[in-house]
C-alpha cells in the first residue's frame, strides 16, 4: 500500500491546481465532521454512497490506513482518491485491492462496456482460485503493449483503405479520360 501511496501522492503533487481541487474536494465530502482526517464510520458511509460498495469495509479502511491510527490522514484520503479515478481492480478471486501486477480476463476486458473487467492478482491467478467462463488472461503490463499493438495495426489498415480508395478514384477519373 506504500506504494500506491507514493503514486498517489506523486500525481498529486503533480497535477494541475484545478485537478488538486477536485482531490481535496472528494477528501472533504468523507470528511464528514470537516476534523481534518476520516475516521472508519466516515468513510464506510461515504463508499457506500458513492457506490464503491466492494470497498466499503473495515479490511480495505485499515489497509488504507497505513499509518495505524485508526483514522485517514489527507495523504490515506487520496491514495483511496487515487484507487478509485485509476480503477484500480479487486481481485475477483480473493476481493483483495491489487497492489501490483493483476490478471486482466482479455475476453472482459474488450467487452467492458456490458460486463465490467475481471481481474486476478497474482496468488489467485497461479493458483486458479477463481471461477469465471473465460480462459485468456494477460496481466496489465503485457495488456497495454498488445492493445498499442492493435492500435497500430488498425491505424495501418485505415491508412491502407485510405490510400486504396485514393488509388480507386484516380483510377475511375482516368477511365473516364479515356
Ligand atoms: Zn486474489
Ligand atoms: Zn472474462
């Protein structure tokens, strides 16, 4: 989770004022009683409310809360702000927060739009806990490499199509020429 929190912080840090706002603002609507941290009634509620409902539980609040104090500091806030904008996925084996590499169902992940994604980490993956209907899994970093790929290649073929038709209509204007 130190990990995410660093990530997290980086884009905070990074980001744009406007973007800021927007992070300290999701902070501020948790933090109910405006004391400065979320404490866990807090965030269960708001979870809840947002529909985050997988995350809405005391495991994943005290995984968040790194610092074992019991409540949310504003940098535990946006890690959980950070989890939820970059969708990053439970694992649809144990219900555990991926804190590295995942499993991405190809077939899902394509599909999304009905279904939603199913993700694995890497214990419920190697060792199958898992049902699903779908067999082709990549995890995320290889995912990302062959979607540019077909991205490439389809921008290839537009560009091939492009210059058949091009070739298509010269062709026709000769003709007529002719
Ligand atoms: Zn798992
Ligand atoms: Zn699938």
């Amino acid at each position: 989770m130190e990990e995410l929190q660093h990530t997290a912080k980086a884009y905070y840090d990074a980001a744009a004022e406007n973007a800021k706002q927007v992070a300290r603002d999701f902070v501020a609507e948790m933090d109910h009683d405006r004391d400065g941290v979320v404490c866990l009634p807090e965030f269960l509620r708001f979870a809840k409310v947002k529909g985050y409902v997988r995350m809405s539980n005391p495991h994943f609040f005290r995984q968040l809360n790194t610092s074992c104090t019991g409540k949310l500091s504003f940098d535990e806030a946006i890690t959980f702000f950070y989890i939820v904008t970059s969708a990053r996925p439970l694992c649809d084996g144990c219900g555990h927060l991926v804190l590295g590499i995942f499993f991405t169902c190809v077939k899902c992940f394509d599909d999304a739009d009905e279904s939603g994604t199913f993700n694995l980490c890497t214990g419920c993956f190697s060792r199958s806990k898992y049902v699903h209907s779908h067999e082709h899994f990549l995890d995320n970093v290889v995912l990302l490499h062959a979607k540019r790929r077909e991205l490439k290649q389809e921008r290839n073929k537009g560009f091939c199509l492009a210059a058949i038709e091009v070739a298509c209509r010269l062709a026709t204007r000769f003709c007529t020429i002719m």
